[in-house]
C-alpha cells in the first residue's frame, strides 16, 4: 500500500507520511490549495530505510515545537526524485551518509568509498591481493603485467571537458583563459602511466617517464613543466622524493589504505563537501551557463585540479567514480581542501549573483 508524500507549494519541501492509517489515503492541499502526491510505497521505504538513507523517524520532528524539519521533508523529496525502478541513487545516498555522520553511515560511506576506488581492477578481473608488493624483479614484472590487463578494451577519450569547450568557444570566436596543464587529461599516454601508478605507485614509474609523458600533451604556460622538472631534480639531490606526497605514491594499495585509515568525522566532511561542490557545479553549468561564466571558473587552478578530473559527477556509477577521486584528493593532497571550499564559496556567488535581463526582459 502506498504512502502518500505531500509537496507543500512550489519548492521541494515534500516528506514521506508517517506510517498511520491517516496517511494512507487521498491527498492533504498544498499551502495554495492545489494537492500534489508522489506514491510512495511500503517496501519502498524499508528499502531506503535498510541503507540507513532516510533518519529514524524519531528524529522527523522539531523537539521545541513538534514541527516537521525541513531538512527531512527535503531529503524525501530528493529520495522521491532520484528514486526508479532498477535503479539506485548512487552517490546522492553517500551525500545522506556523510551529512547523518554516525558510525553506522561512516562505515557505510567507507565501504562503499574502498569498494569504488577499485573498480578498475574489478573490471578486469583483478583482485587487490594479486597485486604483489615489494621491489623485487618478479614483482615489478607482474605489476606491469597487471597494468597492461587494466588497459585491455579500455576506450579511449578523445577530449574532456576543457578540450570540448575549448573546441567550440574557438569556433564561436569565445577567448577563454589559456590552459594551465595538459590538454587531455585522459589521453593514452597519461592513461598508460596512471596504469603502472595504480598498480605499483610512483616507484614503478621514473621520474623521466612520468615527465615525458606531461610533456607530450602539455599546453600550458611552456615554462611551467621545466620548472616542475627542476624543483624535482633539486629535491632528488637534496634525498627527498616530491613525488610521495602524491595520492599514487603507493598505487591502489595505499589509496585503499588510506581510506580504511581515515578518521570517520573527516570521512563524512570530504564527502559532504565533495558532493556539495559537485552539484554546485552542475546546477551552474546548466542554469548559468555563459562565455563570462565558464572564463570565470577556468581561471582557476581547481579548474585544472578538480572540474576536469573528478568535479562533472552524474548520478551514476561514472559519478561515484568522480566523487570518489575527489574525496581522496580532498584527504591527502596538501591544501586542495581548502582550495575546494574557495571554490564552492565561488561558484555559489556566481549562482546566486543578480542575473542581467535580455533586451527582451528575460533573464
């Protein structure tokens, strides 16, 4: 039997009923006298409930005053919406997980976090066991052996985002801010690197090798990527290795380390903000979308270090893979957290900003 979930007005302020006899029939008017019901059924909600989506219900109300909290009634209304037949909700449930922040949704979030992170393998039929460790000849051999079967029948990425927009703004006559990196991230020969570093980490990869590659695909400032090699030349001398503050200093292996490590309160945090950030940048590049809007977020170093490697996370697999890589950039890149909440705080000035009207009275 359905439960019925009133939407109260024109905003998302919809919740699913109490379970009573009272709220299982017919429909209660809208504060503008128009009822408005989204059927919501029995197991359906048991399903939400067992993945711990929606707060016990104990907790649906204002204890001052009884009233219902808007925070509850917005999370049905989202579950409601992303909510379809043989379909889950992706990484909207981490997003409830993280914002609850209980050991039972941290251990939820960790798991499915860990499980994500090695997807890869699991596509190709790989284990996180039978990536061997040490840096013998035999292991560093089938490290390699691994990285090429990561590769097999993997498509390739002709351009990303950046590459795209790029694309059409030259033949639109749109000047866009000059790239600061590469001019694929995706492109093959970085792909066949980031194989190798997920295997076996930074020590299967020379410093040469990786610099190289860069330097194939590199478009930005033609100074930049000589200075990077020095700075790491230098350090090389000095005995210390820049490349171990990298998130692939030790391959998949240490990326899942890390995640089972992490403390469950800034778990929760990368993810809520992670997520945040994600559908900040959605709902502007499909409500503001504009030449003055998109030169305004590419001039930016999180352009480069975030929306064109993990910040475009749809509601799917493809997504979870997106918040994923942020939240472990979020967790053990120095200052790239901080640097995404500069950015959010940008992008939602930017999304609330005065629009200005068309010569036709639009905006």
């Amino acid at each position: 039997m359905p439960w019925r979930l009133t939407r109260c007005g024109d905003g998302p302020d919809a919740f699913p009923a109490p379970p009573h006899p009272a709220h299982r029939r017919g429909t209660r008017p809208g504060r503008r006298g128009r009822p408005l019901r989204t059927d919501c059924h029995a197991h359906q909600f048991e399903r939400w409930r067992a993945r711990c989506w929606p707060l016990p219900t104990g907790q649906w109300t204002d204890p001052a005053t009884g009233a219902l909290r808007p925070d509850i009634v917005r999370r049905a209304a989202w579950l409601a919406a992303l909510s379809r037949p043989g379909r889950g909700i992706s990484w909207a449930g981490w997003a409830f997980w993280a914002i609850d922040d209980t050991e039972q949704t941290a251990a939820l979030l960790r798991q499915a976090l860990i499980r994500t992170i090695q997807l890869p393998l699991r596509q190709a039929g790989i284990a996180l066991s039978q990536v061997p460790q040490g840096d013998s000849d035999t292991a560093f051999e089938a490290r390699q052996g691994l990285a090429a079967r990561l590769l097999q029948e993997r498509r390739a990425i002709g351009w990303d985002l950046d590459g795209l927009l790029r694309d059409h703004a030259g033949t639109a006559g749109i000047v866009l801010p000059d790239p600061r990196t590469v001019s694929n991230p995706f492109d093959t020969t970085l792909i066949r690197i980031g194989a190798r570093l997920l295997t076996g980490g930074m020590a299967d990869v020379s410093p040469e090798e990786l610099t190289e590659a860069w330097r194939s695909v590199w478009t930005g400032p033609p100074g930049h990527l000589d200075q990077m090699t020095a700075a790491h030349l230098a350090a090389d001398q000095a005995g210390t290795d820049p490349r171990s503050l990298s998130p692939l200093a030790r391959g998949l292996p240490g990326l899942v380390r890390a995640l089972e490590r992490a403390d469950a309160r800034l778990l929760c945090e990368a993810v809520r903000a992670c997520t945040k950030a994600s559908s900040t940048l959605l709902k502007l590049l499909l409500e503001r979308a504009g030449a003055g809007m998109l030169a305004e977020l590419m001039d930016d170093v999180m352009w480069a270090q975030w929306v064109r490697v993990g910040g475009i996370a749809p509601v799917s697999r493809l997504g979870e893979v997106a918040i994923t890589l942020s939240t472990v950039q979020y967790l053990l890149v120095p200052g790239w957290a901080e640097d995404l909440h500069r950015y959010q705080g940008r992008m939602h000035r930017m999304l609330t900003a005065p629009t200005t009207p068309t010569p036709d009275g639009r905006p």
